[in-house]
C-alpha cells in the first residue's frame, strides 16, 4: 500500500524521531566528502561501511564526527547494505550511496516527514541524475523514485546484485525533493560501470538457474534501445539521450553474452570480477 505525503497533512506527533545515514564505500574518495556534506548538518549519525578502501576514503569519513566507520570485506550490494542498515541507532534511517547527493528541497521534505512522523515503514522520493553535463529527465531515469527513508526494522535491501531495492515490511509513502545522483565521472567511467555490473548481473542470473537463450541475445538489445529512446522519450535528452540508450543496448547485450559465456562456453566466471564472486556448480 502506498500513500502520498503532504506538507500540513498530520500533526506532529510527539519528539522528533532520530535519523540514520547509511553509506557503503570503496574508493569514494572523490565523491564521498560531498555525499558527507549534504546530511551532516540534519542527520543524528552517519554509518559508513567501507570494503577496504585502498585511497583516502577512510581518513576523509573519520574526520566528521558524526560518521561512524567500520569495514567489512564485500560479497555483493545487497548483502553489505543490509550489514550497514543493521549497525544504524536511529528510528529512521536515510540511504544513500556516495555518488548521490541530498538537495536542499528533499531536506525540507525529510524534516517535515520526520516532524509528523506518520506510522508507515518507509518513503521514496525522486532520483534526479547529472550525466554528461546535463540533468537527464526522460529515458526511464528521473522522477525514477526510490524508497530510501525506511524506519528502522521495517526494510530490507534485496533485488538482484548489483541492481539493489529497499523492501519494505509495511505501508510506504512519497514526498517531494530530488536526490541528486552523479553516476559517472564521464563516458568512460560508464562504460567501466556497464561492463562491471553486466558481469555482476549475468554471474547472479546464472547462479539463479537461468541459462543462455539465442533470442534474448538477438532481441533485448534492440527491445532496450527502443524502451528508452522512443517509448520513454530518451531523444528528449538530446544526443545524451541517444548516448544513453545505445549504452543501454550495450549493456543489455554484455549482459545476454556473459550468461552465454558462463553457460554455454562454461567459463568459470567474467574475469573482471574478484574471488568474492563465484560460479555454483
């Protein structure tokens, strides 16, 4: 069940309630001091959990006194983002990764929702992306509203590795206010992530019982071309909304290709994943 929130809607219901940030890093350097700054200033504590960072991630987290860090090795989004959600004190707990950024408008709109602090078990908002120098409005990617506000024992991360979701215990609700996400530093760094994440993707999917079919590989690339160019208006965007579906397509495509490596060819697994991740026999 799902209900919009509304500034003046409930009365406020007795204290405050206390509000958690919960961050998983590795290497964030460049991006997690921004990601700090955005809800240092309203939140009680920020958890981090870090997978070992090799740079300055650690010692720029260690500096703010309200960040709690602590590392663990990584064995998947999922599973480290629970570990973080469990370490969390608060009776509300706000998700983030370090990429994204929260705006002063969602804020105000978590603020107010904290005031009134309604009996559900969590909110989504929009995700608004800046990608290529520009904010991306169509193709499937904005208002692309997500819960990430869920109170304490009322949510859990599951999905399939690496494309994460809060699942909530309960009612869940909506507000306003956009949570800025940076996805990629540029065209390149994307496709590294495309081509790290369809390797993630196609290792789970088969690991789950699913096997390589031709028609899938022939077919899904174009079916996500057209998906996000026509039917959701990606040619809006300009030529990155064209961009953006052709990488779209691409991933689609590494993601059919990798299943057949793994199940057909019987690779044991796509090579630019670490030990964690293993093929089941």
């Amino acid at each position: 069940m799902f209900f919009w929130i509304e500034q003046g809607t409930h009365k406020q219901m007795g204290k405050k309630p206390t509000l958690s940030a919960a961050v998983i890093t590795y290497n964030e350097e460049k991006n997690i001091q921004a990601c700090l700054d955005s809800v240092s200033d309203f939140v009680d504590e920020i958890i981090v959990l870090d997978s070992f960072s090799t740079d300055a991630t650690e010692s720029i987290c260690r500096a703010n006194p309200k960040v709690r860090f602590s590392q663990h090795p990584f064995n998947g989004h999922i599973e480290q983002k629970n570990r973080a959600l469990e370490k969390c004190s608060s009776e509300w707990i706000l998700c983030l990764d370090a990429d994204e950024r929260v705006t002063a408008g969602l804020r105000t709109s978590i603020e107010g929702f904290l005031e009134r602090n309604p009996n559900i078990a969590g909110i989504k908002f929009p995700r608004l992306t800046y990608h290529m120098h520009r904010f991306i409005r169509h193709g499937g990617w904005y208002p692309n509203a997500r819960y990430r506000l869920v109170r304490k024992g009322m949510a859990k991360w599951g999905g399939e590795n690496p494309h994460d979701k809060l699942l909530l215990k309960g009612k869940g609700g909506k507000i306003s206010g956009d949570l800025l996400h940076l996805t990629a530093r540029d065209l390149s760094h994307q496709v590294d992530t495309i081509n790290k994440f369809s390797s993630i993707a196609a290792l789970m999917r088969y690991n789950k019982g699913k096997r390589f079919h031709l028609w899938r590989l022939l077919l899904k690339p174009v079916s996500k071309f057209l998906e996000i160019y026509m039917v959701k208006a990606g040619f809006l965007d300009g030529l990155q909304g064209f961009i953006i579906a052709i990488s779209s397509s691409y991933s689609s495509f590494l993601k059919e290709a990798k299943l057949f490596e793994l199940d057909v060819l019987d690779t044991e697994k796509p090579s630019n994943l670490s030990s964690l991740y293993q093929k089941k026999t």
